[in-house]
C-alpha cells in the first residue's frame, strides 16, 4: 500500500525518538513492500521559535492531508514561562481538537524481562496486557468555566452521542482481544456517570452482548490497577478518570519510555505519539528509549492503515530486543550494559526479521 504520514517530531527527545520510529516504517515498508511518504512539519517550542506559532498552518495542512500523524514530543524549559501566552502545549491541544480525535488508548504491556522496573510484585504484575481507552474531547476539562471572588466552578456535560461513540470503539477493540470491558464511573455521586453507565449498559446488550462488562467505581479502580491489573482486558470512561487512571497504569511498567499511545477519531486517520514528554534532562544525549515511539508506530500501522501483520511484527520485534538484553539507560539493571537509542533502533529493526 501507498500512504502519507506526518512526522511532527517537536522538542527535547521528540526528534531522536520520532527518527528512531521512521526508520522502523522505512523497514517495514522494504520488508513488506509498500510505500510509505513522510512529510515532517513543526510543532511545539520548536514551531514558536521559527514561526511564533506552536501549531503552524502549513502543519495544520499536512496532517489534514496525512493518512497519519505520528508526534514525537513537545515542550521544554525554554518555552516552561507560566506567564507566556503562546505554549507548546497549545499546540498539541489544538492538533488534537483539529483532528477530531476522541478516544485516547493507551496499552499496557508488561514485558517479564521488566519486571523488576516497576514499584509493584512481580507476582501481581505476570500476564498484565491491558489497554485504557480514555475519552478526550469532552467532560470536565471542556464544561464551561467560571469564577468570582470567592468561588468557581467547572462544568462536567456528556451527551448521550459522546458516550456511545467512545464505549462502541472500546468494545469493538475488547471484542478483538480477550473480550473484556470494564467501564469505569462514579455512578453512586455524579449525574454524568449515571448516564454513562446507561448508555454502555444499553448499547452493550443491545450490540455487543457477546462481551462481557465489568462496571466499577473510579475509586475502586484506582485500587483494582494495582491490585489485580492482569484481571484488566479493555477499560473505557471518561476524560479525567482516564487522565488520572492511565498515569496510574503506565507506573505498572515502571518505564515511560516503553509505552505507546494513539489518539482516534471516527475516520481512519489518528494520532500517534509516546505517552513520555520531551525529557529536557536527557536531551541531545543519544540515549532515549526508542520503544514508546516505534511501538506507537505500530499502533499506526494497526489503526490508521489496517496492517495488523506489520504491526505484530513490529510489537515482536521489540519484545525480541528486549529478551534479547537490549538495554537503554532507563531500562537497565545494575551489571547490564547500556546501548543508545540508535543501538536499540537497529536491534528492533534486526528483529523484524
Ligand atoms: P518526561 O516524560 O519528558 O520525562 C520524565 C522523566 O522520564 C525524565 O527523567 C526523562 O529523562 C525520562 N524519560 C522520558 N521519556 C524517556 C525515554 N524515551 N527514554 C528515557 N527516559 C525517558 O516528563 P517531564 O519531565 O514531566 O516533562 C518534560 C517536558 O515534556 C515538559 O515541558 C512537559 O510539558 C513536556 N511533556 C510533553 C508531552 C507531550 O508532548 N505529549 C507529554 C508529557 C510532558
């Protein structure tokens, strides 16, 4: 197949990462025999410094002509001047609502070799694959505002529309898995929620009847993430349980730089970026974990172009670097030796086979 993706490779890590993530589709397009164009654009710190802008028009054009978006990161201490009223961050909350993208996945993986990153047991951790779909375009974070003297207040809407639209994606991934939702509300307080879990009851037995639902709690899940994580299959709520619940989740791996993230809508096109920022700290040092961006890249292949076989093969080939020993300074145990980013580049796209 011919496609066209946007490469926004911003700031910090943002474009060790984003090459590191290009060269893998450049050998998944060898391997498998397509053709895959890149366009790169600019977006963030990066975009205010060349253009004052943090969200261009000439990039703004080329993700509406994409096929893709693929965003590396942005934001940094140069640009962190609370007072400022252009942002880098305004530049991925404008792509975002452009796009029209409303659900936000997030997989968990845990690799066995990792284990002993994370906080938790290993025990608790064994067989956890989870993924949380979060809703990103409505909620509290986009009610009406409002403040005086000595009050204020944030307004929490859902239609009815917004949920079925987020439940109905989450329960099609659910039922190409191990068949498991699990919806997350706070039913027993808030209206919203009440709806929520009308909503999902409802198009659950009517179209999905086949998966079975698990109804819980914000704060039970907050305690069940740790808990039994491996319980987990798909779960689904709303914009800022799922903010809160997938910082939690990705603490299960204990590595930022392992974990992918895609932003859908309702057509193909989405956006893909790891969940880790732009990592002043280690900047320029050649030595970011590539993992969460290559593994967002296959994300991509899944979701925006339909190659499962290529996705799989990517997600395999990161799982065999890993086995393999494969470490970049996050990831590394005390007596392993420590490899690059473009070492471990080149060890994924070894793995590919
Ligand atoms: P961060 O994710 O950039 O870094 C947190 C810590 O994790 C740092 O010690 C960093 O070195 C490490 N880390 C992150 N990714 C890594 C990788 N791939 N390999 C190895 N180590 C990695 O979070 P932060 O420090 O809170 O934020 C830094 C900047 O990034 C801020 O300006 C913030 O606003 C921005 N940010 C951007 C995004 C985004 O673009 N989506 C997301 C989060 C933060």
């Amino acid at each position: 197949m011919e496609a066209l993706i946007a490469l926004l490779p911003g700031d910090g890590i943002g474009p060790d990462v984003t090459n590191s993530a290009r060269e893998v589709l450049d050998a998944v397009a060898r391997k498998f025999d397509h053709k895959f164009h890149f366009d790169e654009q600019l977006i963030g710190g990066i975009a205010i410094d060349q253009t004052g802008d943090p969200l261009p028009a000439a990039t703004i054009d080329c993700c509406n002509s994409a096929d893709a978006v693929f965003l590396g990161a942005v934001g940094g201490p140069k640009w962190s001047d609370p007072n400022a009223t252009v942002r880098p961050e305004q530049g991925l909350l404008k792509l975002r609502a452009t796009l029209n993208v409303f659900a936000n996945l997030r997989p968990v993986k845990i690799y066995p070799e990792l284990v002993g990153a994370s906080p938790l047991r290993p025990e608790i951790l064994a067989g956890v694959d989870l993924i949380v779909v979060r809703e990103l375009t409505g909620g509290i974070y986009f009610g009406k505002k409002s403040r005086d003297a000595d009050s204020a207040s944030d307004l929490c809407v859902y239609t009815v529309a917004e949920i079925e639209r987020i439940v109905r994606m989450a329960a099609k991934l659910a039922g190409e898995r191990r068949g498991r939702l699990c919806s997350v509300d706070k039913a027993n307080v808030l209206e919203t929620s009440r709806l929520w879990r009308d909503v999902t009851n409802r198009l659950m037995r009517d179209e999905f009847s086949a998966i079975e639902l698990e109804t819980l709690l914000v704060d039970a899940a907050a305690m069940h993430l740790l808990s039994r994580p491996s319980d987990f299959d798909v779960i689904v709520t709303e914009n800022m349980f799922g903010d809160i619940l997938t910082d939690e989740a990705s603490m299960l791996t204990g590595s930022l730089g392992m974990l992918p993230s895609a932003s859908l809508g309702d057509s193909s096109k989405g956006l893909y970026e790891p969940i880790h920022g732009s990592a002043p700290d280690i900047a320029g040092l050649g030595i970011a974990n590539p993992c969460a961006a290559i593994a967002s890249a296959a994300l991509l292949l899944r979701h925006s172009l339909g190659l499962e076989r290529e996705a799989v093969a990517v997600e395999k080939a990161i799982e065999r670097a890993i086995t393999n020993g494969a470490r970049t300074a996050d990831i590394v145990a005390r007596g392993e030796s420590q490899i690059s980013t473009s070492e471990m580049t080149a060890e994924i796209i070894g793995g590919l086979g």
